[in-house]
C-alpha cells in the first residue's frame, strides 16, 4: 500500500486533514486553488454562506472535471482511429513491397 500523507489546512472557517498519496508541495497547490476559487465564489455571491460556496466549489470543479474527461475520450478515439488508420497504411505498403518482389 502506498504511502499516505496527513495533510492539514484551513478552509473558509474549517480545520481539515486530508489523508493523501500526494506530497506536501501538491497538497499546497490544491488549497492555493482551492482557496483562490472559494474567494472568486464568495466575491460573486457576497451573500452565500459558506457551506453553500463549498458545494458549488465542488460542483463547479466536477464540471469541469468531467468536461475534461469528455474531451480526452474524444481525443483517445481520434488517436485510436489515426493509429488503425497507420497500421492499415503500413499494411499496404507491406503487401504492395511483397508484389513488387515477387
């Protein structure tokens, strides 16, 4: 099993400990944008309480999260299609070069 790393950081008005594979220094980025996005929330909608602020945060990097997902199946299809597409080509110059030797 994988090492785990206790980290632990304050979020809006809550003290949290993240268990994590990641190290201290990723950990440090996740809540720099974390915080960054709950303020830019919380200057949008001055008047949300904060555990509404922390759901949307959630839901907001969920779509995000799944937009990107979207988009990398689409483009594993096309790389999938592009490399059938190679091995077709490579094919029949294979057998094109055999004709030619026979």
């Amino acid at each position: 099993m994988a090492n785990l790393n206790r980290y632990k950081f304050t979020f809006s008005d809550k003290q949290l400990t993240l268990t994590t594979e990641h190290d201290n220094l990723f950990m440090e980025e996740i809540e720099r944008v974390a915080k960054e996005k709950y303020q830019a929330l919380q200057e949008e909608m001055p008047t949300a309480d904060s555990e509404t602020l922390a759901i949307l945060l959630a839901i907001n990097t969920l779509s995000v999260q799944l937009a990107r997902e979207i988009e990398f199946e689409k483009q594993e299809e096309e790389l999938n299609r592009l490399r059938k597409k190679l091995l077709e080509h490579i094919q029949t110059l294979e057998t094109s070069a055999e004709e030619a030797l026979s």
